[in-house]
C-alpha cells in the first residue's frame, strides 16, 4: 500500500507535469477537436480535475462546495453511472468554461486535495482512489500530447510543440531473434505493493508453443520497402475489414508522412523533419501492423508471448500492436460503482498493445501494463515488433 507521503508526492508531481506539459501551447490551442478521438487539451485540464472532486472530494469531505455544478455536465467522460456529461465530439464546441477558468479550477481542486491529504488518516480504499486518480492523469498526460499533435499536426502550418521534443529514439543494435521455449508462462500482476490496473489482475498461467521474438522494432527503412513493393495495394495482405479501412481512406502510408519534393518528411511535435528511416515506425493502425507482417512471411507477436520475452528487449517508445484480443484474465471482477466502468466495459472488438511511447509519463509503465485500441486507430506513437 502507498504510503501518505509517498502519495502526496505523486499527486503534486502529477498535477504540475500535465500543467507543465500544456505550458507550450497557445490559448487557441486549447479548444481545438478536429475528430472525435481527440479531446481539447483545455477538456484533459477539467477531466483530469473533476475525477479527484467526483470520487474523492465529494464523497469524503464534509461540506464541500463544489467549484462549479455545471462543470461535471463538461467534464464527465463515459462514467455512465455518475451522470449526463457533453457528447464526445462536442468538447471542442465549448468556448466556455474559458482556459482561465479551467486552471482556477484545477487549482482549487488541487489546494482541497491536498488539505485533505494534509489532515485525514486515510482508509486504505481513499489511498488506492487517490493513486488510480493520479494514475488516470498520467494517462491523460499522454493523450494530451498525442492529442496535440494531431490538433499541430493537421494544422496546414504544421507549428511545432516544442524543439527539443524527441519522438524518434533509434534503436541502435542489431536485430536478432529471441528463442523461447515452449513451457507454462506466468503472466499478469502479482506485486502487491504496487500499482496496476485492474486490467492486469488475474494473475495466471499460460500455455505458449515455441516462438521466436524480434528484439527490435520494424524501422521506416523497413516500412518503405513495404510501401515501395505495393503493400497497400495488395489485397491478400489485409484482413477484408482493413482493406474496406484502406481504400475507404485512401490510406498509402502513416500517419504524419508527407510526401515534400520527392522525399519523406514526418510531422513531429517538434515540426516537420526529414524521415528518419532508421527510426522506430510509428502511427500504425493495427490493419497496417498485421499487413506488414504478412509482407514479410511472419506475424504479430499475442500479448502473452511479449509479456513472457520482454526483459529479453528494449521497449517503452512504441505501443507495440499484438494479435490478442482485449479481453479479461481469468477471475477478472470489476470494481463496484462508477469506477467499475474505468476498464472491464471496453473489453469488446479492440486489440491489446504493450510497451508504451516516447509520450507515456515518467514511471507510469511496468510489463504488465495492457493498452487498448480499435484497430483503425494511430494517431498514438503505434508502431510493431516481429514474431515467428
């Protein structure tokens, strides 16, 4: 269990860092939603905010004021069963609440919360509220910044975020295949002193046939010969769903590619930049990951196999598409009332990613951290690993 001081340094660390990561913006930046899976970076401000004053601030502080009783209307995400809230593709909409007033209302938040934490002996349940509020952030934290950078990235100017931004590590080894053997595999979270989500829980074992795992992640060097050789034109490469995707969107690359006088150019939070072909590919959509692995004759590795073989890899910038399906471990309970509804109500027609990205907080990721998207998605730094 989280300590108290342990969790006051968190909370304070957390609540600067996505204000520190909005101190690059400009006002008008803050309202923008150009699709609906990207939210105004000024609605992660109050979303992020309204969490800690509905599930902790509310219940547990006798006679609290809320700052404002219409701001839950705005800033409620899909919590069903803690009230109405703005349609999703309507965040951008909103002029109001101003960026000012989001950031006076994280500041009272913020002083309420952590007045509380200064004067109450805490429940260990209020602790673990508390630490999934922190965490949550974190993951706002990162969708923020993807966030901006499709709200930059579309932008006809392409602006950068900041210069010193750096999205493209290169792996710089040589790559090789990792043997496993096949055998039992013990795969979820058992660390009892030590955060997961309930995603990760069910820790169980696995039965895994022999299989070799890449050590590196496919490169844009890589993913041109693909392109080059006409994989997104060749139809037995794709599943029939990502070829509707495909030709629907008129897809030819990844996201962020510009074709600039004959040459490669990607779109990054630090501008437009000349492709780096030996960087990590990035921006894939699962149809995209699955089709270059059937180009080379090989596959997508199932989350348990990269669980079993991770500390044989580097990993941690790319969210690395697997072929697993997102679905509960076994014994598998979600959590009673509106928190239950943070995991176990997505499990149905996405696909789990591992690893994390160069956008992912600071100390947020452990191996069995379990992402989920839908297939077509990529506007997050989503790139793949090989398996045979």
């Amino acid at each position: 269990m989280i300590t108290p001081e342990a969790l006051h340094e968190l909370f304070t660390e957390t609540r600067s860092r996505s204000e520190e990561i909005c101190s690059f913006l400009k006002t008008e930046d803050y309202v923008v939603q150009p699709v609906v899976d990207v939210s105004p970076p000024k609605w992660h401000l109050g979303h992020t905010t309204w969490f800690f004053e509905e599930f902790v601030l509310k219940p547990n502080v006798k006679d609290y004021q809320i700052f404002n009783d219409r701001f839950a209307y705005v800033f409620n995400s899909y919590y069903e069963s803690a009230g109405d809230k703005v349609v999703r593709s309507d965040r951008g909409n909103l002029s109001r609440p101003t960026v000012a007033q989001v950031y006076d209302y994280r500041r009272y938040v913020t002083e309420k919360l952590l007045n509380f934490l200064n004067s109450e002996e805490l429940s260990d349940h209020l602790k673990k509220v508390i630490e999934l509020g922190c965490h949550h952030e974190k993951q706002h934290q990162e969708l923020l910044l993807t966030d901006i950078k499709y709200i930059l990235g579309n932008n006809p100017l392409h602006p950068e975020y900041h210069e010193a931004f750096d999205e493209n590590p290169i792996q710089d080894f040589p790559q090789e295949w990792i043997s496993m053997d096949e055998g039992i595999y013990k795969i979820g979270h058992n660390k009892r002193n030590e955060f997961c989500y309930d995603n990760e829980l069910g820790y169980h074992k696995t039965f895994l046939q022999e299989y070799q795992i890449s050590n590196k992640l496919v490169t844009n060097r890589e993913y041109l010969e693909f392109m080059e050789d006409g994989g997104y034109e060749q139809v037995l490469l794709w599943h029939a769903e990502g070829w509707d995707w495909v030709n629907q969107n008129e897809i030819r690359s990844p996201f962020y590619w510009y074709k600039v006088d004959d040459a490669w150019q990607q779109y990054t939070l630090a501008g437009l930049k000349p492709l780096d072909p030996e960087a990590p590919v990035t921006h894939l959509s699962y149809y995209e990951a699955f089709a270059y692995a059937q180009w080379k004759g090989l596959r997508l590795p199932t989350e348990f196999e990269w669980e079993a073989a991770q500390q044989n890899f580097d990993w941690g910038n790319r969210w690395e598409w697997t072929e697993s399906a997102y679905s509960p471990y076994p014994h598998y309970t979600k959590a009673p009332g509106a928190l239950g509804e943070y995991n176990g109500k997505f499990m149905v027609n996405q696909k789990v990613l591992r690893g994390g990205s160069v956008a992912t907080a600071p100390n947020h990721l452990r191996p069995t951290y379990r992402n989920f998207f839908h297939p077509h998605l990529r506007w997050q730094f989503t790139g793949l690993r090989l398996a045979k």
